[in-house]
C-alpha cells in the first residue's frame, strides 16, 4: 500500500544530512542552520578532518556544518558524485569506513569523509509505509520530488501539522508524519477511488471552487492534484478563485454533451473576470484577459497539460475551438 494513497497528504519530512564530507562547493538548497533545526553535538571538528577518526554510532543524524559537502556514490572521492548536502541539513548514519560515512541520502545511498559534519540529537525516524511520496511543501498539493522506501530511515527536523520535514538529496523536502516511525501523527483518511481510477475534486477548495456537480469533477489524479497545486498558487494572486467546471463522470464513459470528458483528462475552466466569481464570456467588459492568461499558465504547468482550447486569439499557448468563449478547456497527456 503507498503512503501517500491517492489522498491528499503525503509531503516530505526533511531528510537531512551529508552530501559529502569534503566539503565541495556551493549548494541552491535552503538550509536551516543547526540553531534553527535543533541542538547538536559536534563530534567531528567542523573545519576539518580529525587525526584520528572519530567513531559515530550507526543510525543517529549526521549534520553538515561546513557550507557544503559532497557525497558520493563509494567510500573514495574519485568514485562518483551523487549530490551535495549543504548547511544544516541532516542525513541519517548508516555505516563507517574509517573516516568515511554511509548516509541515506535519498532512496539511494551515498558516501562522506568526516569533514564539516556532526553528530545531531534531532530524532531519526524510519518509513512504515511500503513507498512513501517526498514532496517540496508541507502538503499533497506540493510538487512529488522522490519517494522513500519501508525501513528506510530520515532525520525529522521541523514539523508543521501533520507534515514532517527531512533533508532528501541535498534538499530540504516534506512527508506525512503519519508514515514515520514514532511521529506521533494519525494516517489520514484514503481519498476515494473509483473503479475507473479517478478522484474526485472537492467542491472548494484553496484558489478554487467548482461550479460542477459532485458526481461531474472525478478525474485521474495527475489532473486532480495538478488542479489543487495551481489553485494554491492562484490563491496567492488574490484574484477571484478560479472557477473549475466539468471533469469526469465518477466511471469515465460518455459525458454529454461533450465529446471528449471520458478519461478523467479534460478540465473546463471559468475565463477570470476583473471582480467577481460569475460566468462571463470573452466578449464582455468584466473579462480579464491578463488574469485569465495568468491562469490558463498555472494551471497548464501544474497538471502538465497537453492543450488548452479557448477562443481569445490574445491569449498565448491556446487553440480555437468551436463554443469555447465562455470557457477554456484543458487537457493532459
């Protein structure tokens, strides 16, 4: 069973720690400060290698002090580099080779020298569920950047609500705690699934709301979870919410009167007015064409749509259709 089940939560708990203890160069990734992740003991000299190796327990935290490491794929610097692990970030301790560290990288494993590293008293968590979803946020609707594996094991070093977050291949990233050993957090409720392998939309939700029917907004998850990520970001315009219209019906099949809503992959779409939440055409005063571009952009790169069908030539990235002024229709692979 996954983890992160079709429902709507599963983000990554910060899988912190060393991308490589060599201290490579600089890392894009945020890094919380180890004040800010939670108090730490050094056992390892943060400027440099001790003479003599210092012996770490197995599975406690390892955090990066120095700016950044590297981390690589054997105990040997001249094997290959699988990522680097900035500032703060803290990855769990699998197995020492003199003075070279097993860490849990990601899904993958990877190798450090014990060079701008430290022990950390953050708490070590292992996945219980057979595949758990790493994300980029605290929630479902945040991007999938990877997936843990049962037993696999991450250092928790913040948590908000349900969400834990987890240093996860040289980046800071969320999963839901209730898949974490010892989290203390209850596993959410499974998100419906019909037989056709759709979810239903909600009938509101952030940035949106639907002016469809219960039983006419079910769809395959890509378009469902790509519609409530674009409408978190929308909600961030402080525009109007988005109005979202017919999907699916709850098995797929014929849907009147459209010709394609069969699979689960065609979305309708409200054009955006200038205020308001009420229907409007592209020939009326109260359309916006700027607010429905920035939209109709949103939402085509959060579901990874294929095509978009609306009729206001002014609008970049669309294509004419027959009765679609009132409306533009959305399409996934």
């Amino acid at each position: 069973m996954r983890s992160e089940i079709l429902m709507g939560s599963l983000s990554l708990v910060a899988l912190g720690f060393l991308a490589g203890c060599s201290g490579g160069g600089s890392s894009g990734s945020s890094a919380s400060t180890a004040a800010a992740v939670g108090s730490t003991t050094s056992s390892v000299p943060p400027g440099g290698a001790s003479a003599t190796p210092t012996t770490i327990p197995r599975e406690v935290g390892l955090q990066v002090d120095a700016a950044s490491i590297n981390v690589f794929q054997d105990p040997d610097a001249a094997s290959p580099l699988v990522g680097q692990a900035a500032q703060g970030q803290a990855y769990v301790h699998l197995e020492q080779q003199g003075s070279w560290h097993k860490v849990q990288f990601s899904d993958v494993v990877g190798w450090c020298q014990q060079v701008g590293i430290s022990q950390s008293a953050l708490p070590v968590r292992r996945v219980t569920a057979s595949s758990l979803n790493v994300r980029s946020g605290p929630g479902t609707t945040y991007r999938q950047v990877g997936q843990l594996s049962q037993d696999q094991l991450v250092v928790e070093s913040q948590a908000q609500g349900d969400w834990r977050e987890i240093s996860y291949a040289g980046e800071l990233a969320w999963v839901h705690g209730a898949y974490l050993q010892g989290s203390g957090v209850t596993p959410p409720a499974a998100r419906p699934v019909s037989s056709a392998g759709f979810i239903q939309l909600a009938a509101s939700g952030d940035g949106f709301y639907s002016y469809a029917s219960a039983g006419e907004r079910w769809g395959l998850p890509q378009l469902v979870y790509g519609i409530e990520r674009g409408g978190s970001r929308w909600k961030q315009t402080a525009f109007p919410r988005a109005g979202v219209g017919h999907i699916s019906l709850e098995r797929g099949g014929a849907f009147a009167p459209h010709s394609s809503h069969r699979l689960g992959k065609n979305a309708d779409f409200r054009p955006v007015r200038t205020s308001g939440e009420a229907a409007v055409t592209i020939t009326q005063a109260a359309y916006s064409r700027s607010r429905t571009q920035q939209l109709i952009d949103i939402m085509k790169a959060e579901t990874r749509a294929r095509s978009v069908l609306f009729n206001d030539s002014g609008v970049s990235g669309v294509s004419y259709y027959s009765g679609h002024h009132n409306h533009f229709h959305l399409s996934i692979p």
